[in-house]
C-alpha cells in the first residue's frame, strides 16, 4: 500500500516519512511514586524503548510527571514522554506544558457525560479541544488522538455500533478539529483486543487519509493482548499484518507483564516485517473433505495436530487418508500453507510464524496450517503455536482465551498476579473467554465479547461481569477469584475433569 505519512517530531525524535519504526511502552507504577517511575522509565529505555507513555489519571499525577522528568533529565535521558490521559481534560492541560507528547481517548475525552446529538458533543469537545491545543502549540508538544474498540463514546456507539466504522469516523472527527485550528502534530491510533477489528479498522482510516490527502503518523497496537504465546502471537498477527503493508510507524507491544518484556518483542516484530528477507511459504493441496474442521492443523507428529503427515499422505485423526498434493487436481481442493523456520529461537518463532501465517488465514487464502521449527524447537510447540494463531485470528478456540490489560498507574492492584490466578482456576474452561482488566477505563468494554470479566473497581476491588451485564459490585481482591468461579458455575458453563 502506498501510503507515505508525514513527520511529527515528539520531543528531539522524529516520526513518521521515511524513520523508522520507533519502539514504545508504558509503565504501570504510581505516576505519583516519582523514584518508582523514573526507576522503570531506566529500565525501558535501556531495554531500547524510544517513548514512554506514563498515565496521568489526575492533576496531581499530570503534574508529577515535571519531577519525573526533571529526575530523568539529571540521569543523562532525554527520552521523550507521553501523558496518557483519560477523562481529565485539566490533567491534559498541565501534561502538555511537561511531556513531549499527551495521548487523548475520543472516547472519554471529556468524561461520560451524554448529549443529545453528536452535533452537541462535538461542540463542547470543540472547545476544550481548542484550549488544549493551544498549549500543545505553545510548548510544541505532540497529541496522539487514541481511538479505543472499548471506550467509543455513547453517540459514536449510538450511530455505528461498535464497529471499525465507528472507530474510525472517531478518531476523524477529532483530526477535523485539529486540522481546523491548524494544529497538525498528530499521531493517530486506532486499538482493539480484537485482531480482525484493529486490522479493518487500520486499512479503512489509511484509505479515507488517502482520500483526503492526509497523512498522519500511525501508532499500532493490540490492545489487551494477554501475556506469554499468547500475547506475543496476537501482538505480531495484529501488529506484522499491517507493518507488511507498509501501515504503522511506531508500536507498542501490550503484555500483562513486566512492560520491559514488551521491548524484545516489538523489535522482533518490526525487524521481521521491516529488515527481514523472508523465505517463501510452500503450498500443498488435499481434497476437500468434511470430515476435517477448517482451518485445520498439520505436523509429522500424529498425537497432536489435526491431520499427521507422513511422506505425501495426510492422515485425520479416523485413520483416513488424503494424498498430498504439490499441485491442485480439482478447484474444490482445500490450500496448506507450509513454512520451515530453522534459525530462530522460541519468541522469534511465535513472532514470525504468527506475521507469515495471519495474514493468509485472516484472507482466507488457506484452509491448512502446518509450521515446522528447528531442532530446538519440538513438534509439540510447532502444533501449539499453530493453534495459538488459529484463535489469535478467531478462527478457532481451542483453549481458554484471556483478554488481559498490561497495567497501568491506574490499576490499583496487581494485575499480573491477578491473571495468574484467574487463569488457573479457569484454564481447563476451553471455549470461554475471559476478560482479566485494570480498570473501568478499557474494561467493560474492550472485553465486550468475553463471557465473562474480572474488572479492576478500586484499591484491592474487583466488579465481576457476566458478558457486558455487571453482576457483582466491589469484591475485595482475595475474594474475587473464587466468586468469579462460582458466577461461572451458576450460569452453567463449568466443566468438570477436563
């Protein structure tokens, strides 16, 4: 796709036009605890992170961030440093006089307050974008305007439902408000915990700022991927589709982990889809056949994928057998794509498979999967890994499937910690997802397909939420788990012994 974006300088650094992919994070201290901060702020950028977005929940903290920086400043760093606000458009105002950068959400922009018409809303966001623009102008300080799947406005929601429509007509009502005041420092993004979501939603906004003839920088990302395979593979399905499209000119990789773990991750994502000479797939062919579910998993190894391969046949797992075509002998035969990866290690091996193999499933362009890693790497994870991108994709769930925050300063407990307990008391739920958050801020809705959520409410809180219908109110943390357990148990979805 050609699609050439402008050069928005954040702090000293550029983006956007021919720089390259600038690697970010966020940290998840109190924005309030200046030496926590600063001392994780160290950590990314020696981990090779560019920008670093820290949240600013209120005044006080959106004032703190002066220290952070001034403490960062005395330690030799310069690093550019990203608000990240919601709801508080005050908060906005004194981070903009600070950070190179302040990241606004249409969606809360200016808190939950409903109107009668968008016409309305967009005239009070109007004005109090205004006032924050021209402090940004001031002090020349960057705006990302940080579309979110989960947090559309109620009149976004109201007129296109929430849909990559939606997102996308947000983030350009607020472009229009900027380009009308003459302020073009802009960096847009458009995030979903939803893959195919965040990649429609992408593709449709390039070709309405191609139609325009606009051409901001973009900033990609999954949000709530989760942690481990699983969100590293969603990151790099999401994230590598749109970077192989020449889409995306700065990234953040969101793991419900360490935020420094995020750093290896991105890198390997944009030196794959950038640098990388990459080695063409192989196609084979079997006959088609309605004994097989579709998209289907191949390996030489026969106790785990759903079709063993040995020598040219393709055997199910009934014993029956299908010859295994190089060629197609009739147009209903079903497509295998096939890659070999010999000189990765474990992470890159997710990361790549999952950039090679997303986008062929996500078009439809294949009905098999079958990878292969090099010797250090077994059948055993070769099979996962291949099923873990069948339902990254939503193709197929064959295990339980966690939507999960990275944390934040302000999520009041511990979310990693959290997740590890909720997955496993539940793991064995194949076919549920769950939704493990941080706050109301995402939460509720960024997780509105799950089945069920455990969504940060307070200090040590948790609200427990049956799909997008909240069931029980403020359950201390130590309790949460196992009410969440028995909400699953009432509504008859608990299986035993699996």
């Amino acid at each position: 796709m050609n699609f050439s974006t402008r050069i928005v300088r954040i702090g000293d650094l550029a983006m956007g036009g021919n720089n390259p992919v600038r690697l970010q994070s966020m940290t998840n201290t109190d924005t309030i605890d200046t030496a926590a901060t600063v001392e994780q702020c160290l950590r990314l950028i020696e981990a090779g992170c560019e920008i670093v977005r820290i949240s600013a929940p209120s005044v006080k903290a959106a004032k703190n961030l002066a220290m952070i920086k001034s403490e960062l400043l005395k330690k030799g760093f310069d690093t550019p440093l990203v608000a990240d606000i919601h709801f508080n458009v005050q908060a906005a105002t004194e981070a903009a006089k600070i950070v190179e950068k302040i990241r606004i959400n249409p969606g809360n922009f200016i808190g939950n307050k409903r109107f009668a018409s968008r016409k309305e809303e967009l005239s009070e966001v109007s004005t109090k974008l205004n006032s924050l623009i021209e402090i940004c102008r001031q002090h020349k300080t960057a705006m990302r305007i940080g579309v979110n799947h989960g947090s559309l406005s109620q009149s976004i929601l109201h007129d296109y439902g929430n849909t990559a429509k939606g997102m996308v007509v947000s983030a350009l009502e607020y472009i229009e408000l900027c380009r009308s005041a003459n302020f073009h420092e802009l960096v847009i993004s458009l995030k979903s915990s939803n893959i195919r979501v965040m990649i429609d939603a992408y593709r449709m906004l390039v070709q309405e700022m191609i139609r325009k003839g606009y051409g901001y920088p973009l900033h990609l990302g999954v949000t709530e991927a989760g942690d481990a395979e699983d969100g590293r593979i969603k990151s790099a399905a999401g994230i590598g589709t749109l970077l192989n499209e020449g889409i995306g000119d700065t990234i953040r990789v969101s793991l419900t982990e360490d935020p420094v773990r995020e750093i290896p991750v991105a890198r390997k994502i944009v030196e794959y889809a950038v640098y990388a000479v990459k080695a063409k797939p192989t196609f084979f062919y079997i006959p088609a056949t309605e004994n097989l579910t579709t998209p289907f998993v191949l390996s030489d190894d026969n106790k785990r994928a759903d079709i063993y391969v040995k020598g040219f046949k393709a055997i199910d797992a009934d014993g029956k057998e299908y010859p295994l075509l190089k060629e197609p002998a009739g147009e209903s035969d079903q497509r295998i794509l096939f890659k070999e990866y010999l000189t990765v290690s474990t992470e890159e091996f997710m990361v790549q498979a999952a950039m090679d193999f997303s986008p062929e499933l996500l078009a439809g362009r294949c009905q098999g999967i079958w990878l292969k890693g090099n010797e250090h790497i077994p059948a055993q994870m070769s099979v996962r890994t291949a099923f873990d991108i069948l339902q990254a994709t939503g193709l197929r769930r064959w295990k339980t499937e966690y939507i999960a925050c990275p944390s934040c300063a302000r999520t009041l407990f511990n979310i990693e910690e959290a997740l590890q307990e909720v997955k496993a008391a539940t793991s064995h739920l194949i076919g549920l997802k769950i939704g493990v958050m941080g706050c109301v801020v995402n939460g509720p809705g960024e997780m509105a397909d799950a089945d069920y959520g455990y969504v940060g409410a307070g200090k040590d809180t948790v609200n427990l939420y049956k799909g997008k219908q909240l069931i029980k109110k403020n359950i201390p943390r130590r309790e949460a788990v196992c009410q969440l357990t028995q909400l699953i148990h009432e509504h008859g979805d608990w299986q035993d012994g699996v």
